[in-house]
C-alpha cells in the first residue's frame, strides 16, 4: 500500500511539471447527509355550509292540524263555541343558535251570557253575541322561538317555545269578558303540542351526511404541477355556532390539518370522522415541500457568468470551460475544468446557502479541497490567489426564482380547484420562504415554507 501512494505522487508530480493539474477527487464527493424530515405545521381550514331546515319545519307542520273547533257550554256564564284556522309555519327570524317562527291566526266565535242559572235553567233569557262569525275572522299572530344547541353526535337539540300571542284586529269585551285571549288560551295546549312537534322533527337533523363527504374529500391526494401531491390530512373536526338567516342553517366546519406535499402518491389510508371538538374560527395555511435543482441546471447558470471570465495573476491566467456541481456531505462541492497558463481540474468546496428575499441559492467559504491545494502548493502557488477564489464565490450564486415561481403557481392552482362531490377549494398563498437547503447526488433540495389561506365551499 505504501509503494502505491509513492507511485501516485509520482504520477502527480508528473502530470503538474507537464502543466496539467489533476488531483485527486474528494474523499466526501457524491456522499450524502440524511434530509431533515420535513416539518409538520398545523394550519386551519375552514368550510362554510349551508342547510335549509324548511323540510324539517314542514314535517312539523303536516302533523298538527290547521283548524280547530270546540265549545263550552256552562249552564251559567258565557256560554260559546268558537272556531280557528292557522297559517302554515312563518319563519321569520335569524340569529345565532335561535330561529324566530309565527302563525297567523284566524278565529270567530259565537254564543250568549247567562248571568243566573237555577235548576240547570237561565233565570233570565241569554244575551248572545258572535265575533268573526258572520263578519271577517279576528286575525291574531303567535310569535315562536326555537333555542338550538349542537351535540357532539352531530344531531341538533331544539326547545321551542310561545313567546308572545298578539292580536291583530281589536279585542272584543263582551260582558266582561276579554273573548279574544279566552280562545287564544283555549287553543295553546295544539300549539304546545306543535311546538314539540318542531323539535321532534329537528331532532331527525344529521349533519353527519353533510360534513363526512368533505372530511374524506380532504384526505385524497391533491395533485400540485411541478411540485407533487398535496394531503390535506385532517386530524380535528370541529362546528361554529349555528346561525339562522330565515329557515337556511349556517355553520363552519373547522378542520385542523397538517398538511403537506411529497413527491410521489400518498398511501395513508382514511380515517374516520373525529368527535367534535371546541371551535377556533381561522384560515392559516402553512406546508413546507421541498423543490429539486438539478445540477446541470445550476451549473449552466453559473458557467453563463464565469464564461466570460478570465482569471489573472501576474503573467498567469485561466479561463473556465466547465463546471460540475456534486454533494459533499453537508458542503457543496465544485468541479472546475480550466485552461491557461495550467489546464486540468480544481476541486473546491463551499457552504450552500440561501436568501430568502432574492430568491437565490449561492456557495458561501469557497475553498480549495485539500487535495487540490497540496498539489497547487507544489506546481502553481499563483492560483491559490485570493483573486481567483473570491471571483469564484462571486459566480456561486444561482437565482431561482422561476423555480420557486411555477411551484407557488403550481400550489395556488391546486388550492383553486373543483374537486369531486361540489368540493371546491379556495386558497391563497401570501408568503413563500426558503428555509433549508440539503445537496443531494443528483440535485439540491430548496425547503420552502408556504403561508397563506385555503378553505372551502361546498354546493350542497
């Protein structure tokens, strides 16, 4: 093994007093470091849904009757039998978490006052009366609230009550008696019953139907154009208050996801729809993916800037032909295939860097490999010239800004999309940074942290 490196030096010495450098490659080229896992950020998607809640209130309706009739006949007092007929639900109120119904009422009544009864007789002839009878109907308006509450088995809770029974037309004394709020009373225990009737049906509601068809619609791969597969992956479900524009139900889906983007097809299976947890109104949106730059791509970035070059010192000087960038472990390495003064090939290593703002990826503490630099030691002391290397670290700096440009437009077009089961997205990304950079055999991977809003509507 020792006769081997005598040959070899001798073989170096050689190749440098002919002109031609030529050392050896670096012992770390082509070796690579393990990548950083890409970070898991959780974002918040939020989902507006619609429902309209009118079926549920007329399924309530159908089971109560619309007319009703009845009489009481004491012996003494005000004797009358009356009669009424209802308006189908008015939903007319809105709010959060409640929902304002009414009736319009219309009634009539006739009878007579028997101010003395004896033996089961009237002491004296009765007096009678009507109202809406022979005459236009006495109109009145019940007004209703409905108190709804969301369980966390996805079903609504409503209590519904009378809140207030107004006549509309004047009311009528007739011997004393206030006949209009006699028959209105009279006839609560229907609407009691009407009012348990609506909150029968609500109970039926099952938002399950509506929210589990996006839940699984944001597991599936999103494909991204230069970039991957967008996975939304969900992990927490919750509900916002429920709020009522006349009979339409509205309400957010909140989805706490950890999205991210590989690039190849996603295999996770489905989970199943979470319970419900407490509601954070948000939009923010955050994934980091990594984007590939081929090195001979980059290199002909580089080699655009140092073909124009010459590199003097004194009476010496080179001129690049070619360059080849290669993995070093955690370094950037440089092949650099030169002519001049010398010919042959220089080795030089550097950290990769990035900026953020610019959009550019540059090689930072550009130095000679050891090798390289033993041997330049030896035959040409002048190409250690600080000159030569700060003019190389100057070429170092490749722009990817097209890049990084047709991956964010790729993103914005995946979050702008129809997907299947009237799912559309809706996103925006506000704020793309470089946050890593890692060489790899064939490339460098660029992180990049993406921000922005995605949520989504649903055509139900």
């Amino acid at each position: 093994m020792h006769k081997f490196y005598i040959f070899l030096a001798a073989v170096v010495s050689v190749v440098s007093s002919c002109g031609i450098i030529k050392p050896q490659p670096p012992m770390d080229m082509n070796a690579v470091v393990e990548v950083k896992p890409l970070p898991v950020v959780v974002s918040q998607v939020n989902i507006p849904l619609e429902i309209d809640l009118m079926p549920f209130f007329k399924m309530a309706d159908d089971k109560v009757d619309k007319t009703f009739s009845g009489q009481d006949k004491p012996c003494q007092g005000l004797r009358y039998e009356y009669k009424l007929n209802r308006s189908p639900f008015i939903i007319e109120g809105r709010g959060i978490g409640q929902i304002g119904l009414a009736l319009d009422l219309q009634y009539g009544a006739k009878g007579e006052y028997c101010p003395l009864c004896i033996m089961d007789q009237c002491a004296t002839p009765p007096v009678g009366f009507q109202i809406g009878m022979d005459e236009p109907m006495k109109r009145a308006r019940i007004a209703i609230e409905s108190k709804f509450k969301l369980l966390p088995t996805y079903k609504i809770q409503s209590v519904t009550t009378i809140q207030e029974v107004k006549p509309i037309d004047p009311i009528k004394v007739i011997f004393g008696f206030d006949v209009t709020n006699l028959l209105l009373n009279r006839v609560k225990p229907y609407f009691g019953e009407l009012s348990k009737m609506v909150d029968k049906e609500i109970a039926k509601v099952d938002l399950k139907p509506f929210i589990k068809p996006v839940f699984d619609q944001m597991q599936k791969d999103i494909y991204v154009p230069n970039v991957g597969f967008l996975k939304i992956q969900p992990k927490e479900l919750s509900l916002s208050d429920l709020t009522f524009n006349k009979s339409k139900l509205s309400f957010s889906i909140g989805l706490k996801a950890t999205p991210a983007i590989q690039s190849t097809k996603w295999t996770t299976p489905l989970i199943p729809l979470p319970n419900l947890a407490p509601y954070k109104a948000s939009d923010g949106f955050q994934v980091f993916t990594d984007v590939s730059m081929n090195y001979d791509t980059l290199s002909k970035q580089i080699m655009g800037y140092l073909k124009t070059q010459k590199f003097v010192v004194g009476k010496d000087f080179i001129i690049i032909q070619n360059i080849r960038l290669f993995a070093a472990k955690d370094k950037l390495g440089v092949e650099v295939a030169f002519i001049g003064s010398k010919s042959g090939t220089l080795y030089l290593l550097g950290n990769p860097a990035f900026d953020s703002e610019k959009k550019t990826v540059s090689v930072k503490n550009v130095q000679y490999d050891l090798s390289t630099k033993n041997l330049l030691l030896r035959s040409a002391k002048w190409m250690l010239n600080e000159t030569i290397r700060k003019k190389m670290e100057e070429a170092m700096v490749v722009d990817i800004t097209s890049s990084l440009n047709a991956a964010e437009k790729g993103i914005n077009e995946s979050l702008n999309k129809k997907l299947d089961g009237g799912i559309t997205l809706k996103g925006n990304l506000k704020k793309l940074n470089i946050t890593d950079i890692s060489p790899r055999e064939k490339e460098i991977l660029v992180r990049v942290s993406l921000s922005g809003t995605v949520g989504v509507t649903v055509n139900q």
